[in-house]
C-alpha cells in the first residue's frame, strides 16, 4: 500500500501482483496521523481486505513522517516519477502540482529521477493558491477549468503571491472584469511560473501531469501551449504520489 | 576553556555587549558550547576570536575590518589584527542571533534585498557590538555585496575605506593593475596608521602565509580518505573562519596544524564523521546555513556526508616573500572564482575527482549572485560528468527563510537520487 499525506488531501493506493486494486482520496484537515488511517481504511474496504492482508506500507508527501503504521517513507519526487513512469511508461518530464509545492521531475526510461526542481517557498503554482482564489472569486474549485475555456478576453495578473493576487483578484472584479477572464488570467500566470522552473532542467517529452491541480483543465491548456505540445494526464492524476509509494514498497 | 570564555565575555570581552537583550543571547550561545567535546584547533579559534574582540573593544591596536577576501596577510604584515565582519555575523547566525541583528538592520531601513549576512553585519555594527574600525579594507571580488556594505560602513563610522579594485581578467596587465593596487592601499595603511610596511615582516608573513598553505594542503589529502575524517560542515564553520582571519600569522599555522593533527588522528584509526558512510558529497559556494537546522543532520542520518567543500579548496601557489605584494596580486587573481565560470567549473570537477563523490549540494545563498547565477551550469557540467548535483537555494544567515520540511524534501529525494 502507497499513502501520500499532503497538505490539502491524503491518498492512499493498494497494489496487487503490479495492479491498483483500491484507491481513496480524502482531505488532509488538520491532523495527519488521522488523515492516514483514515485513507488507508478508505482503500482497505473498497477492496475488502484487512490491514493484515497488506504486506507493507509506503508512506510519502509532507506529511510522510507522520504515518506510524508505514513501513518506509520515500519523498514524493521519487514516488510521482515511479507512479508516472508506471502509468505512462515513456514519460521523461513529471509536472507534480499538489496543494502546498510544484515540482518538475526529469526521469530515464526505467522511471528513476535524474534531476528535479520544485517551487521555493512561495505558494504560487498550488492548489492551496487555486483554493484561496476560488474562494476570492466565489466560485466552486472544479469549476475553474471549464470557466476558464469560456473566457473571451485576456485578463494579466501579474501578482502571485498568494495575498497580493487575492487583492488584486478583487480589485478585478470591482473593476467590471468577468471571472471566467480572471480564471483564465490566474491559470495562465500560475503556468508561466511552472515553465519557468521547468526550464531549469533539461526537459525531454512526453511529459505527465499529476497532482490534484492536473484535474484542472484550465491550467493543463495554459501549460500546454506554453510547452507547444502535448501533456499527459493520468485517469485519477492526484493518485500517482501514493501509486509511486506502493510501488516502492 | 569554555569557564574562561564565559568569564572573559561577561566583564571584559564585551563590555558594552552585555548590557543588552542580545548580549546575553551571545553569551548563552557561548556557554551552549561548553557541553560540547571539542578539539585544540576549535579551542585555538575560540581563542583567536574573543581575543579578538576584546582586543577591538579595548582599542589596544588600531582596529582594521577586512572583507572576506582581503588577504589577511596584508593587516598582519603591518603588525594589524584584522577584523572581519562576515565571520562575526556567521557567528552571531551560528548562536542563533542573526535575526535579532537583521531586524535591526531592517529597522533602520536596509532593504530586504540586501544579502542577510550584510544585513546582519549592519545589525551588529548599529548596535555596537562590533568594535568600531579605524580602517576598513574591501576587495570588488567575488562577492558583490562587500564593497558597498564596507562603503556603507566607513560612512557610519567615519573612517576611511580601501576598496581594492580586482580586474576581472589574470595576464600580465591585470596583474600590474593590481600590483599598483595592492602598493597604493599599503601607502594608505601607512599614512592612515602611521606604521611602515617593513620588508622582513612583509617577506616573513609570506613565509608563515605558505607554510599554512602546506599543512592546508596535507589536511585536504587526508580529506580523500574513505571514510572521510572530517566533516564539511564544520570545514565551513570554524575552519573557513581561520582560513579567512589567519594566514599569514602565527596562530594561523598553529591552528591549521592543530586541525591536522585531530584529522590525522581520526583518518588513522579509519574514523569516520559517521557510523556507515554510503555517500560522499561535495558541497558548493563558500557558504552554508549557519543558524541552527537541520541539514547535516538529515544527511547525515541518511548515510551520506559532506566530505569536501569548495570553500577550503587550495588553489594558489605558493609565494615568493622577497615579492610579497606582486605574489598576494598573483594570489588573489588566481582564485578559480574570479573570471568566466569556466575556472570555477574546472576547479569543481577536479574536487569532484580528487575527493571521489558520488554527488554535490550547490548552496544558492541568494546574496550570493557571483555563486548563483552559475549554479545550473555547475550542475550541467557536473551532470555531464555522471556526478548528480542539487542546486538548494537557501539563506545562510535568515533563519525565516529556512523551512525544515521543504529543505528535507529536497535533500531525502536527492539521495534518493543517487540510489
């Protein structure tokens, strides 16, 4: 079993013979060491079985340390580029963007990392930053990627702090902006930044999407046409961390 | 020792010091100290340090601040004491009261932007907890913030300031220029102080500059040891503070041969800095975090350890004492990190080599801009060598931009890296 504690929501991923038999997702809320049995019990009873029946147990994201029944702990950089590698196994760039950080992953052709990069300490480019807003803006988080198709005209958004860009979201509004052209303007700031880290490293295609913000299709279109070509995307992107762990196990 | 360090701080040290807040937080730092196990050379640099201040506070000598670079071997062939800065704010970064220092450097309107080692040598100069300098001497290379902080400085105190101007290039035009340099600046000292740069001193500070040099380089063969006898972390505490304060004076050999003697102990026994060492690591720029964190720690708990860092790397020949000026020029023009980064790219690769590791950690200090802006072409170069290298960006001496769990991250995933 794979278990990746963020800072947003937890997962959890049971392997059987090399295939995902159960999964679960759940929010993280403020205590970690519930968070994780609370996902891993998710998993067990979707897929009938016991904890005994798991054979050992991966712990990975921010809050790996915290998981007491876990075996191991492998960061979530290591388990994102196997869960890629896994899904889509001709994957050479992994973009992770999860609730609290944003990474760029190098990896060979048997899914081991070459070289990485993550955000600073900024929460610019995360979920937690689509979430405060979404909250700005008043409209519901997964709505954001189908807005932001509708949008008609360029909005720029130059502030990405997180607080700065929430004034500056409100400012926009009381200024006549429509929000679908403030999501489109939030997706495509967020996604400049991710290039730009991502041009750190030498990076070679195909590349995959994970981490809950890939379900956002506005920011996945963003990033798209700024790397001119196409981004992968898992079935269940925000899985692939705890899929990477129960891999590792 | 450390008894006597408490005693010498309070009363007579620095006097002025404890009459504050954060006096006795330096004081606190100290006497944490006392608990550990430490070796002559680190008791020798105690030493050099707190006789230092005091000698700065009871204005025994005149007192000369140097920037990092600056050969000390200038100061001590006028029979100065040099001073420096930098050290100090590592030091009050190390005891855990940089921010103190920084805040109040911010309080009085320096910039954010300013590198935070600055902005803590600000800090303790505005407070006075640094003795006010009669002279200060700076270098324009490397590090691009010193000049203007050592600008900045001398306004403050009203004493004059000698920056020496390092070209860029090293033929034999450049080495002129700074040959002029460096006679200018030891006619300032002497009008300046009223001493005279006298050519015995002059040729025997070269002598004990070199002989230093000699042990340094033994030290750093002993360092090629698997596993490695010392550990890098502490190669860029104490020992890079000597390296920088000393050469060229007696304490200077005396220390350095200390720490070869502790080094050689422990390589002889084949003891390393850990239990079981599975990596080895070469840690780029001159810095590390010198607040309290993690870092070594973590490395450390993963099998992997620092075992050489660029900082104390030898790169100069050795000089001639009957030229001492023409042989500091051709020194100081000789550091890899002068020039396009080609030099200090080749000097990397050759540590990487000769100290046999399996990766490196290039520390970006933000302030550093000579260091960082090369750090992804370090990395590529070392890449193409097949040698994995993590660019970390971090601050050295500001704690608040220091995240444990972010930091720990990267570093976990980078040995996960190296398998």
């Amino acid at each position: 079993m794979g278990i990746d504690i963020g800072s947003l929501s937890s997962e959890a991923v049971i392997l059987m013979d090399g295939q995902i038999v159960s999964y679960s997702i759940i929010p993280t809320g403020a205590d970690t060491q519930k968070a994780a049995r609370a996902c891993m019990q998710e998993a067990l009873e979707r897929a009938h079985l016991k904890f005994e029946d798991v054979s050992a147990t991966v712990a990975t994201g921010y809050g790996r340390i915290s998981v007491p029944f876990a075996t191991k702990t492998v960061t979530e950089i290591t388990c994102h580029a196997r869960g890629a590698h896994k899904l889509s196994p001709n994957t050479r760039t992994v973009i992770d963007m999860g609730g609290q950080d944003s990474k760029v992953i190098s990896i060979d052709t048997d899914g081991r990392v070459l070289d990485f990069v993550m955000n600073d300490k900024c929460a610019a480019g995360t979920g937690r930053f689509l979430e405060v807003m979404a909250g700005a803006l008043e409209v519901d988080l997964v709505e954001m990627g189908d807005r932001s198709a509708r949008a008609k005209n360029g909005v720029v958004i130059s502030s990405m702090c997180t607080v700065f860009a929430e004034s500056e979201v409100i400012s926009l509004i009381a200024a006549g902006c429509s929000k679908n052209d403030i999501i489109r303007g939030l997706h495509e700031a967020i996604s400049k930044r991710v290039f730009a880290m991502a041009g750190k490293l030498r990076m070679e295609r195909p590349v995959t999407m994970t981490g809950g913000v890939a379900k956002n299709k506005g920011i996945v279109d963003a990033l798209r046409r700024l790397l001119k070509g196409e981004i992968h995307v898992p079935e269940e992107p925000q899985i692939v961390g705890a899929l990477g762990a129960a891999l590792s196990a | 020792m450390f008894e006597g360090i408490r005693t010498e701080l309070a009363p007579r040290v620095i006097k002025g010091l404890l009459r504050s807040g954060f006096a006795l937080e330096l004081a606190k730092g100290a006497a944490k100290w006392s608990s550990r196990k430490e070796s002559r050379a680190f008791k020798l640099w105690l030493d050099f340090l707190f006789d230092s201040m005091k000698g700065g506070f009871r204005r025994e000598r005149p007192v000369v601040w140097i920037s990092a670079f600056t050969p000390s071997e200038i100061p001590y062939a006028f029979n100065l004491d040099p001073m420096l800065p930098e050290v100090i704010a590592c030091l009050a970064a190390h005891m855990g009261v940089s921010d103190s220092a920084i805040s109040m450097a911010e309080q009085s309107l320096y910039s954010t932007d300013l590198c935070s080692f600055y902005r803590c040598g600000v800090g303790l100069a505005l407070g006075e907890y640094l003795p006010k300098p009669d002279l200060i001497i700076s270098t324009s290379h490397l590090c691009d913030g010193a000049h203007r902080f050592f600008h900045n400085m001398s306004q403050l105190f009203g004493c004059d300031h000698y920056l020496i101007d390092v070209p860029y290039g090293n033929g034999g035009r450049d080495r002129a220029y700074l040959v002029d340099e460096l006679y200018d600046l030891a006619d300032f000292i002497g009008k300046r102080t009223g001493l005279h740069l006298d050519d015995e001193r002059a040729a025997e500070v070269i002598e004990l500059s070199n002989r230093t040099r000699q042990v340094m380089l033994e030290i750093n063969e002993l360092r090629r040891r698997i596993p490695s006898p010392f550990s890098g972390s502490d190669g860029m505490s104490y020992v890079l503070g000597m390296n920088f304060c000393t050469l060229g004076s007696q304490l200077g050999l005396a220390f350095f041969r200390a720490l070869q003697g502790m080094i050689q102990e422990r390589a002889s026994r084949g003891k390393g800095i850990i239990g079981e060492e599975k990596y080895r690591l070469l840690w780029l720029h001159h810095i590390k975090p010198y607040y309290p964190n993690a870092i070594f720690d973590i490395l450390e708990g993963l099998g992997a350890v620092v075992s050489f860092e660029e900082a104390n790397h030898v790169y100069w020949d050795p000089m001639d004492p009957r030229h001492p000026l023409e042989s500091l020029a051709t020194k100081m023009l000789s550091n890899f990190g002068c020039g396009p980064i080609e030099h200090r790219i080749r000097a990397i690769l050759e540590m990487a080599g000769k100290y046999r590791v399996n990766g490196a950690i290039h520390f970006s200090h933000w302030g550093c801009r000579q260091s960082c802006g090369g750090s992804h072409m370090v990395r590529d170069a070392m890449r193409e060598r097949g040698i994995p290298t993590l660019v970390l960006d971090g601050d050295g001496a500001d704690v608040r931009n220091y995240s444990e769990g972010q930091t720990r991250t990267r570093l976990e995933a980078f040995i996960e890296m190296l398998g």
